[in-house]
C-alpha cells in the first residue's frame, strides 16, 4: 500500500513515468533529440518559406 507521499510500497511496481524521469541519461537524450528535431524543422520551414530573391 502506497504511503502519504504518493510512494509505492514493496510489492507495488513502480510506475512507468516515475522510472522514465528518473533516468537521467534517457532524458538528457531525449532532450537533445526533441530539440534538434524542433530546430531542424524550423530552420526547413524558413529555408522553405523563403520569397524568391530578386536579381539585380
């Protein structure tokens, strides 16, 4: 039975989103991961949305 502060007792299993975050490295990970996607995305989107230079 879980205690007052919300922690699992013995024979509970420990949730899935309690193990993610306490895993430091699989953070670290997906934080590089999801910004790079992010900035990535947004720079092709510029590049993209560009209006056609003029020549002189």
């Amino acid at each position: 039975m879980a205690d007052l502060r919300g922690n699992p007792g013995p024979d509970e299993p420990i949730p899935l989103g309690q193990r993610l975050f306490d895993n430091f490295f699989l953070l670290l990970i997906a934080g590089i991961v999801i910004m790079t996607v992010i900035y990535t995305a947004w720079g092709l989107w510029e590049v993209v949305s560009l209006p056609p230079a003029t020549l002189p």
